[in-house]
C-alpha cells in the first residue's frame, strides 16, 4: 500500500524516480516526461475555442481499440440475500470497489502479493485514477507552447499532442499561471483521449478536473502539501496491458503529502456516484441515498516504514451478485509493505439492500487468509464462522 501512494506520487519527481512511472513523451518538450493522464474539461468554457483541435483528431470517446464493458450502465433487477455460499462472492464485489476507485488490488499477480496497486513492470506502470490525475498536472507546463494561448493570464489554453506510440490527447484549461509551472485554487486543467497509447497503457476517454484548496496556495508540487482535485470522469477506458477500467462520475481526491518530512502520504476519495467496471466486473458505487454521505476511501502509509492502513465505506451495486450492499470498514485494514503479504489486520461488514443479511470480512494475521462471518438470518448475529479463504482468491472471483 505505501509504495502504491509513493508510485501515485512519483509524477512530481524526474522522470523514472522510485521506478515507479513510465514515459511520456511530449512533442514540444522532446523529452521524458512522466506518466500523464487524458482530461476532458469544463465543455461549456472550452469547447468553442478548441473545436477545430477536436474535429481535428476526430473527436473524443468510443473506443473502438479498447475492448471491455462501460460500467453497470442501468440497476441490477434482483436483490441478493448473503448466505455462506455466497459470502465469498459478496465480499470480493466489494473489494472489486477498491480496485476500480482507486487502483489498489489485494491478491493481485504482480511482482509483490501486496495491496500496492501499482506495480512496475517491463511495460510501465500499473493504472489507478489517482496516478492518471496526478500524472495529469505532470503535464501543466506543456500549456505555455499552446497555439490557443492568448497572452491573457486566466485565459483559456488548448494544446494537441500526439502520444508516445499512437493516438493523441488534447489538454486545455484556465490556468492563472501565465508560466504554467504551478497551481492555484480553482484553475482548471482538462484532457480527452483519443485512442492515445502511452507506454504501457491505452486511454480513451474525458476527465475534468479542479483545483481546490491547496496548501500552500500556490501549488508546484513540491512536499509538504496538501490539494483537492474535484473530478469528473466521462466515459474513461484504461487497458495497461493487465487490467481494464472503465469509470464514469465524480471523484473528489485529496492528497496530504508530507513523504521529504515524516513520511507521511494519505489520499481520499470521496464522491456521490461512480460506474465504474475492473476487469468486466460492473459495479456502481454510490453516496448513501438517506444520510448522503459519499462514498469513502482513506489510503495512508509511511515511505520510510512501510507501514500503511486503508478504509473503505459506501454502497455497492454489482452486476456479479446481482444485488445491492452496503460496506463499511470496522477497523482499518492494516499492514507492512515489507513484509511479503497483505493487510495482517481490519474488519469489514457488508450489509444487503434487500433483507439487511451480512458479511464480515476478517483479515488475518498471517497476511495471506481471511475469514468470512455470515448473518444469514438478519438478527444482528453471526451464526455462520470459519469460512475462509485467502487475499488471492476473492481477488480471483
């Protein structure tokens, strides 16, 4: 989990720190740059002036190279009432949330068995949204070679770019920076992906994002800082030559970065609603409707420790259970990125929509099993213990 938030992060040191981005090459920089992300933005400021760019590279979103399923797309037609049969099955749709949300996968065939989320390989780096966004303000200073460019501070800017291997991605935003070297709140900074293959991932797609309440208030990416990024996904596809994302919604991520200091990192990912599919699992993960508390992911870890903890809560709607429930972690899943295995403690529950059965999710101290408790009656007991099964497995599902 630590080296997944330093991997996220990596976009603002050179190119190729910790090993953990692949390269991006930019036309007017001719030169490495690190992994970037395909934005979309605010269309009713931009579109206009970049019209002639978008007819140019033949407009943004169906990606015919990018096969894979566009989320849930509708609702599931039936409820699921959770039994020890289908416990497992339960229990992995929501850590398939994790997965989707925030690019952090338990069990995964990578080359370390933790919950990293970004995994470096010959081909580049794992995706997550995270690192997409983040990879995104990589980019900023690309804008000072835009074409569109006015000369007028807070002006609307666009540039087209070819990607590294095909495909292009076309950036714009409203930035205050005439230099376009840092970031203030609300500057706007967009791109659309069309078919661009970058090494070792394929994009297509459109992202908005906004800056909101950096700290310090001129932001350039250097610890310690924190920074809300308030996003919309359209119709995002990723393929990084192991797994396939499709999202669609809102995601507001908020990033304390304090790694050069204590070593401290903590990303969360908060938002109303996000269809999103890991890998065909179609799942949409949602606010909750009576209290309308967002959805909730809370990743932190120590770069220097490797220590790190995760939580999660929302509710779930997955086409794989056919039904609809709501996760929220007991005790925060904990654990050692050193040590070879995955989260050795945290508990989570699961509850239907339809009939208030449940799961508890249990990790174990040996970082490799879980146990799974069934409330199969709806009588707030777990009369159903011991299923077990590891990380790897639910992840397999």
């Amino acid at each position: 989990m630590t080296d997944f938030l330093v991997c996220v992060l990596a976009w603002q040191a050179a190119p190729g720190w910790g090993g953990c981005t692949f390269a991006v090459r930019s036309e007017k920089y001719n030169k490495e740059r690190p992994y970037e992300v395909h934005l979309k933005f605010i269309h009713a400021v931009l579109a206009n002036l970049f019209m002639l760019l978008l007819t140019a590279c033949g407009g943004g979103g169906g990606a015919t190279g990018i096969t894979g399923n566009a989320g849930l797309g509708g609702t599931v037609t039936n409820g699921v009432s959770i039994t020890a049969a289908n416990a497992p099955n339960v229990a992995a749709a929501v850590l398939n949330t994790l997965a989707a949300a925030t690019g952090a996968t338990a069990g995964a065939a990578s080359a370390t068995p933790q919950i990293t989320g970004v995994v470096v390989n010959p081909s580049g780096s794992r995706f997550s949204l995270p690192a997409l966004l983040l990879g995104q303000l990589a980019r900023l200073p690309d804008l000072q070679y835009s074409t569109n460019s006015t000369g007028i501070v807070g002006a609307a800017v666009g540039l087209n770019q070819s990607c590294a291997i095909s495909g292009s991605v076309l950036l714009s935003g409203v930035i205050a920076d005439p230099n376009f070297m840092t970031l203030t709140d609300g500057d706007i900074l967009s791109a659309s992906y069309f078919l661009c293959n970058e090494i070792g991932v394929l994009l297509d797609g459109d992202v908005d994002l906004v800056v909101e309440n950096p700290v310090p208030l001129i932001y350039d990416g250097t610890p310690p800082y924190t920074i809300d990024l308030n996003t919309v996904f359209t119709a995002l596809r990723a393929l990084d030559g192991v797994d396939y994302y499709y999202a669609d919604g809102d995601m507001l991520v908020t990033i304390d970065d304090d790694s050069t200091g204590t070593g401290d990192i903590r990303m969360t990912l908060t938002g109303n609603a996000l269809d999103t599919s890991y890998n065909n699992h179609d799942q949409l993960i949602t606010a909750n409707p009576i209290t309308t508390t967002p959805y909730f992911f809370d990743l932190s870890g120590n770069v220097n420790t490797g220590l790190y903890s995760f939580d999660f809560n929302g509710i779930v709607e997955s086409r794989d259970i056919d039904g609809t429930v709501t996760f929220t972690t007991v005790t925060p899943f904990t654990g050692d990125e050193n040590s070879g295995v995955e989260a050795t403690a945290g508990e989570l529950d699961a509850v239907s929509d339809l009939d208030n059965t449940k799961v508890k999710l249990i990790a174990q101290p040996d970082g490799i099993n879980v146990e799974l408790r069934v409330d199969a009656d709806a009588n707030g007991s777990f009369e159903i213990t011991g299923i077990m099964r590891t990380w790897a497995e639910l992840a397999a599902l």
